[in-house]
DNA sequence: CTCAATGCAAATCTTTTGCATGCTA
DNA sequence: TAGCATGCAAAAGATTTGCATTGAG
C-alpha cells in the first residue's frame, strides 16, 4: 500500500460509502484537495499524467463521478463545452463560494465575501420557494457574469 | 416572402444588427418565443422540423449562436450534457427570471417570485464584487437546486 | 479468493466547420 | 447582383461503454 493511503479524511468517506480507496482515487482526490483552479476532467488527468502515467482518462471521469455521487464534488458549466469540477466539502464540512465568470475570456474568480447578507436572503427565499414548488431545496448557485479586470479595459 | 417575415419586433433587432431576417430564422425565434420549456437544439430541431423539413438542425445551432449574441437568447447548462437555450428578451426588454433544477430527474422550473428581495441583495453583492474584483458585473445566474415534487416522494 | 476498479479502444453524443448552392436586401 | 445564410457531410471534442485484466479487502 503505497505511502499517504493511510491518512486522509477521504479515505472513510470512501469505505464508509462502501467504495474501495485505490491510488487513482487518492491521486485524483489530492489534486482537487490542493488547487483553486476550476479544473476539467482532461486538466485533471493531465496532471496525473505528470506523476503516474498508468491512470488513464477514463479513470479520472469516473472517479469525478463517484466523488460527485459522494457529494465531495460538484461539476459546474462555465459554457466553454468541458466540466469543470470543485471539491466542495472539506474535512469540517461544506466549503461554500460562488463564482465570478468573465464572458469575455472566461477567466472565473471564486468569492466567500458578501455570504452573510446572501444567507439571510436565500434562507428566505429558499423557504418561499420550497413551499410555493413542493420542492426540497438542498444547494444553489450563484455566478455573476462580466468583463474582469483585464477585458474591461481601460479603466 | 412568406406571411409573418414582417411584423416581429425582432425582425429590426436582426436588422439593426446587420443580420438579414430569414425564414430559418423567424421559425426558430418564433419556438422559443412561445415556450416555457428549455429546450436543447435538438428539441429545437425537432420542433422545426415538423413544419419546415428543409432546415438543418446546423442553421438552428448558428441561429441560436446569432441571438445569444445579439442578447436576445441565453444558454443554460443544467448539467445533462447538452445546451438549453431561453429568450431573455421580450419586445420590453429584460426578462428575467431564475431556475430550481431538480437532481434527479432535472426536471427545471423557472421562478419570478421573490425577485424583490433579492433585488437590492444582488445590487449590494455587485457593487462589492467590482470593487473588490474590478469587475464589470452585467448578469447574473441564481439556481437551487433540490428534489421536485414527485421525486421528493411522500410528504 | 472475489468482485470492484482499471485501462484501453471503440462508441456515442453534442457542437463546429468546410464548401458548394440558395436567397435576402 | 453581391454576399450573407443555408444544408449536408465530415470533423472535432467531450464523455461513456464494453471487456479483459488487475488489485483492494
């Protein structure tokens, strides 16, 4: 068993879904667990590449896939035809953001600011909602779209 | 020239844009002006199709291309692996609205309600965003996602 | 040991492109 | 009439699937 199989907090998210913790999907997990980027699944296998040349593509989208089932994952479309994919729970529970996404090159900033005011807003707004639907609410999104700094220009 | 190529407002947009209004075209703009649903291309297509055999479901790909940039139409991804494409403009401008997807059949469904509230939200969370950001923030996406009425089960 | 997980190649599906022809303005 | 717009076939990508093999538990 290869060094560091031991001692992620993955590891029992894994066998506790009743999956088996492999090296692909440690490899995988890390890579997503150290980056802020919004990476696609042939980003992801690129890297993997680096190191372990034996996991192929077709691993990495299924790992995605399990880690998405698992709820660790979420897949977003930022409308350039590829996933992209972020972890979104870490080892104390869900790790929250939403996105700024530039139209014009397709830059995407992840912001935590400003989620106070926004909490109380959809707290509401999901009950009304809720209601109103007969809809469970579990998730949202919230992605501003724009020209950042560099496409907007002078300014 | 057939009958109805004349009075849609939409025709001057085309025009005023430089574009030339067709009849692929109109017959395109014409189903999802008159739809509540999210339709793909190929529903598009298929739409079409029963009435006009003679358009390609290519034309209807760069006709929806056109009016997304003419800031007519929007793509949505719902996470199904294919485009979705909505009129965001009526003949008085902006419609807006937002989305409650459902995870698990992906049933949408579209909101206006409580659009109030979150207006002044959005407009506190923008201005803070471009500061912070420099960013120029013209649109913005809000989705919940959760489980409808029939996939939620007994309640 | 068993069966879930993997890698590879091929298949599938959505969207885009090249090019000869048609049709709007 | 001049070019933009179209249709068809083919190409390009992203993602999924079939199947024999590997390896975690």
């Amino acid at each position: 068993m290869p060094r560091g199989l031991r001692h992620h907090w993955c590891r029992s998210r894994f066998r506790g879904s009743g999956f088996r913790m492999t090296v692909p999907r440690e490899v995988i997990f890390n890579i997503l667990n150290s980056t802020d980027s919004h990476l696609s699944a042939e980003d992801i296998y690129h890297k993997v590449h680096r190191h372990y040349p034996g996991i192929g593509l077709t691993t990495v989208y299924r790992t995605l896939d399990l880690l998405s089932e698992m709820g660790l994952v979420r897949r977003f479309d930022f409308g350039d035809g590829r996933g992209r994919y972020e972890l979104i729970m870490g080892p104390k529970g869900k790790v929250h953001h939403h996105h700024l996404l530039c139209t014009s090159c397709g830059r995407v900033i992840d912001y935590k600011e400003f989620l106070e005011d926004e909490k109380q807003l959809l707290g509401k707004t999901e009950k009304g909602l809720s209601r109103k639907y007969n809809f469970k609410i579990t998730d949202h999104d919230i992605t501003f779209m724009g020209l950042c700094e560099k496409c907007k220009g002078g300014d």
